[in-house]
C-alpha cells in the first residue's frame, strides 16, 4: 500500500524522529557506508527488503547485514559490488521516487494478542501452550520487519493502541519466481536464492552452528516444510549440562527457538528455521541449523519446495 496524499502531512513529522536537520547536498550525495545512521539508511533497508534482498531487521542503521544485502543486490543488477549505498545503487532502489514508508491503524484485534511472557528457562518454557509474542510492539515490529526500538523511535509520542494510526516501513513485495538452489556461504552468514538462470533472486542474512554444530560444506537438499512447529529440546544435542534440564517439546509460536516455520534439511537434525531474536540473525553463532529472521524464512519458503538442492559453501 502506498501512501495516500491526507496522511502525508502526519509521515513528514513523524519522519523527523530519523532525520532532524537536512545536511548539505555534498553529504546527501555522499555514498554512505558501514556505521553510517539516519532516515536515508532506513530507506534503503526497507527498499533492499522490497526488492528480496534483506538487511534483517529495519532499524536505521548501517550494519553488516545491510553490507552484505547491498553487495549482493549491486552485483545481482550490474553494478560494482561495493557494499555502500552510491548514488546509482539508490537510483537503482527507487531513489527519492520512491516510498519507503506508509501508514497502519491499529486494530482491536491486534491489541487483543494474545500475548505471553516467555522465560528464560526452556523447562519453564516447555510448560507453556503457546509461545506467542511478548507483546503488541514485538507483534507489530516482527509484521514490518522492523526492530521494536526503530518502531518507537519513529512513533515517538504516539502510544502503540486500537484506533492509532502509526508510521511503518512499507515492505510489502510480490515474490519472485522459484528459486532453482540455494547457496549459503558460512564465512559471509549470507543465503543466496538461485534463479534457474544462475542470477540471485533473493539475498537473506543468516546466523549459522560454529566448532562441533557447524553445517559441512556439500551439497543437501530440502526435504520437508512445517509451519508453526514444536520444538523438541534435547540437552545432548543442545550441549546442555545443567542437570535439572531434560527433554521436553515446546509449544508453537513466533518466540519459538526455531520461529515460526521449518525448512528440513537432508542432513539429520538441521533445518533452515526462523528464531525468536531477529536482531542477532547474521551476528551471532548457533546451536546448529541456519537461522533467519521469522519474515524472512516465510519468504524464502515461498521460494522453495522439498528436494530444492542446498549448496553449502565455506
């Protein structure tokens, strides 16, 4: 949905959260890197999200993940793979044209939840019927693929309620065609989806197993989907030595330890999964498998279908 000309008045304020001061048109112009911050980073990280090619999550900073995704959507287009947004990468985006952000009203329904703390305990958490979101920021941020600091920050003084329209990053996209293999570079935390004609159609980050969890370099396969799976906590395989842990199944749900949908692998126990923590997806290692934020393993899943090879590469 775009934005429509009544609301525009409300985003032109509320974009002052991100951007307080213009800066002179040489900074503008500037190609912007690694550390950089502001509302024009956001943009391209909703943009990249747009075009398939993800930065995690949104949150107006210039990260690793948003290199990465750069990189690879400059290659993906015919453009030197420089990791910083240039003047024709953002051309290339949609540039000022385009409109990286729209509104939400808030729904009833939406504040309704449900909504469940979720303990630290996985024996505690295993107790639990469901693992939904924690609450109605978490619920909305996951939906915009934004983080839930970025989500206040760019609503400052609008409190998250039934009837309260909000700024939020426009990431609605059709998806491409099927994906014919998908790449993962263990070195880079990068998911590449193959097109049939060998260009990448979609890019996400990912965090990966290290030392003795670590995914082998080869070649798998997809062999099963399940949406909104259980969790069969092991503490031999989780290398979980504290003794009053045994196994137990957890419950459904986007808090989930492997999120809200499960790409199966041909390898025994390891799986292309959601998680509950989108913010250390591409940063931090894992018990196993390859993670992806909850947004971004549902768009991959539209990619994809059991025996889509899977090319592991270091």
């Amino acid at each position: 949905m775009r934005t429509p000309i009544a609301r525009r008045e409300f985003l032109a304020g509320a974009a002052l959260a991100c951007a307080a001061w213009a800066p002179p048109a040489a900074a503008r112009d500037a190609a912007l890197v690694r550390g950089a911050h502001g509302a024009k980073v956001a943009s391209a990280q909703i943009l990249l999200d747009r075009a398939w090619f993800s930065p995690g999550e949104i949150d107006g900073g210039f990260g690793e993940n948003m290199r990465r995704a750069l990189a690879a959507f400059q290659e993906a287009r015919g453009l030197e793979p420089t990791g910083r947004l240039d003047a024709a990468t953002w051309q290339e985006l949609g540039g000022s044209d385009a409109q990286p952000f729209t509104t939400y009203t808030i729904t009833e329904r939406d504040a309704a939840g449900p909504f469940t703390k979720i303990p630290a305990n996985p024996m505690e958490r295993a107790k639990l019927k469901r693992l939904d979101y924690q609450d109605l920021t978490e619920a909305l941020s996951e939906r915009f693929h934004a983080s839930p600091r970025y989500m206040r920050e760019i609503n400052r003084g609008r409190k998250f309620a039934p009837g309260v329209e909000i700024k939020v990053p426009d990431v609605e996209a059709s998806a491409p065609a099927k994906a014919s293999l998908i790449r993962i570079y263990k070195k880079d935390r990068s998911l590449f989806a193959m097109s049939r004609d060998g260009r990448t159609a979609a890019f996400f980050p990912v965090s990966l197993g290290v030392a003795e969890d670590e995914l082998p370099t080869g070649a798998l396969k997809i062999v099963s989907e399940v949406k909104d799976p259980t969790f069969e906590y092991n503490p031999v395989l989780l290398h979980d030595t504290d003794p009053s842990h045994g196994r137990v199944t957890i419950a459904p749900g986007p808090n989930n330890p492997v999120g809200v949908l499960w790409l199966g692998l041909s390898r025994k126990h390891d799986g292309i999964h959601g998680t509950p923590e989108p913010s250390r997806v591409g940063h931090s290692e894992t018990k196993g498998c390859v993670h992806l934020t909850n947004w971004d393993v549902r768009k991959l899943a539209q990619m994809v279908a059991p025996g889509t090879p899977v090319d592991v590469v270091d």
